[in-house]
C-alpha cells in the first residue's frame, strides 16, 4: 500500500466526518514494506513480531516478549512509567474499546538493542474511551476508524526480551499523507508547508 488514506477527503467513495477518521481498505494487520531492507535482521525480525501481536491484539504474546521488570510511557493513552502486569491489564482494556487494528511502519532506526519504529496505526472504536483517555482523541467517536502517527521506542535486553518501551502518538491531521514522512516533503496534499499562527 503506497499511500494511507486521506482524511478531510473522498477516499474510494467514503466521505471523512473527521479528521482522525479514515476510510475503510482492504489491508493487511502489519505492513512493513518500508522497512522490509533494513540491513540489521535481528531488529527487523524483533520488531515484526511484536507489532503482529500488536496489530492482531495477541494481549499475551507482546506480555511474552517483556522482561519482569518491564516498564511502558504510553502517551496517547496517558500511561506513565506502568509496569509489566498493569500494562498487560491495560493493554487487554484498550483491546475492548478497539477493533480493525491495522499498522503500517514508515522508518526504523536503530539496532537490536534499540529502536525507534515511525508508523501509523488504525483502529476503530466500538465503545467510548474512559474520560482521562478522550482528551488525546479529540472529536472521535464510537465507530469511527482513527488513524495515529507514533513513534515506538523500544529497548531490548541481551536475551531479546524488551524492558522499556516509550509510544509517543497523535490522533491525525486533515490531508495526513504517510508519504510525506518517506519523502520528507514536509507539505500537506497541496504542497503547503504547515503554518503556525502567532
């Protein structure tokens, strides 16, 4: 898939009430096309498997991937410093408020004991956020598919199990295009840069 949909706009026929809802496509749970020639395959394969379980909702196969001492920064889901069993029990809640899950890598940088993974995540929501979470997904409601730029932080120890991970995301913009992010052009569908009013 060359091209994530455009919110704002028509996009194979389906109007965009908002600009974090996308269309719906026929795609699959874990696209890493972009990085798919990353020259480090330790990494490649880590990060493969991680964000299947992710995107598939496997709740238990990401816990087995974590150290006992494993800590997670979940901004998006304003999770600060949790520890590897409320996290599996947070992660489980947020699997009941979503459904269609579907994320595609844009860049990874690092190695098998680092790595920051760019991508784009979508899911659709089936029930209302709780109150604390609705502030990071402004104007999205239940049965919406909402589209999130992150970066995922990731640290692995010697025996390839991950100890720390930082997931820094925003709901996205109108005309978001994911190939701005691999061309660096930096401007929305019109070719603008953004703009800031002071």
């Amino acid at each position: 898939m060359s091209q994530a949909p455009v919110q704002g706009k028509d996009y194979q026929g389906h109007k965009q009430p908002h600009p974090a809802v996308v269309a719906e496509a026929s795609i699959p749970e874990f696209n890493d096309s972009k990085i798919i020639n990353h020259p480090d395959k330790l990494l490649l394969s880590r990060i493969q498997k991680y964000f299947k379980y992710f995107a598939t909702g496997d709740v238990d196969g990401m816990d087995s991937l974590y150290t006992d001492n494993y800590t997670i920064t979940d901004i998006p889901l304003a999770a600060v410093g949790v520890p590897r069993g409320a996290w599996k029990d947070l992660n489980k809640g947020f699997g009941s408020f979503v459904t269609d899950r579907y994320v595609e890598a844009i860049s990874l940088y690092g190695n098998a004991d680092f790595a920051i993974l760019e991508n784009v995540g979508w899911f659709r929501l089936v029930k209302e956020f709780p109150e604390n979470v609705k502030p990071n997904f402004p104007g999205v409601k239940v049965g919406d598919k909402v589209g999130m730029i992150n970066a995922s932080c990731i640290w692995w120890n010697k025996e390839g199990k991950v100890y720390r991970e930082l997931e820094y995301g925003r709901v996205t913009w109108p005309d978001f295009d994911i190939n701005h992010f691999t061309s660096f052009a930096g401007t929305d569908s019109l070719g603008r840069y953004p703009q800031i009013s002071t």
